[in-house]
C-alpha cells in the first residue's frame, strides 16, 4: 500500500499528514491528520476532490495541494 507522509502547518499548529492509496484499484487516497482518518480524495473530472469529516476545514485550493502531492510521489 503506498502511503505519502508529511508535517503540514494548519494555522500555529504542525500536524502528521498520511495520504494512503485505497486497496484495489480505485486510484483513492485515504486522508489521516494526527493518526485520524479526515475523509477520501479521488481524481475526478480531471480535477481532486475530497469527500469526508473536513469539508468546510479544507479550501479549494487545499485539496489541489494534496492532489499536486499525491501526482508528484506517484
């Protein structure tokens, strides 16, 4: 399972990201912040999209980053 690891700043605070590939062949990644499990990203209509528990925390423009990520460490 391919998993993509990082410290992220959210606001004052330093936080472990884990971007995990999903079992299969569904090209979805798991998103864990501090061990926890936040929600899915996928790859849809050409663009990220994320579907979990921090919608209203995480922006447009954060979920691109995380897709740039997980496009440069495949």
């Amino acid at each position: 399972m391919h998993t993509i690891q990082f410290i992220a700043a959210f606001g004052n605070e330093d936080k472990s990201v884990n971007l995990t590939a999903h079992s299969g062949n569904s090209g979805g990644y798991h998103l864990y912040i501090d061990k926890y499990f936040r929600g899915q990203m996928f790859y849809r209509n050409e663009r990220w999209v994320f579907f979990g528990n921090m919608e209203k925390e995480l922006t447009f423009e954060d979920v691109e980053i995380l897709g740039q990520i997980i496009d440069a460490n495949n």
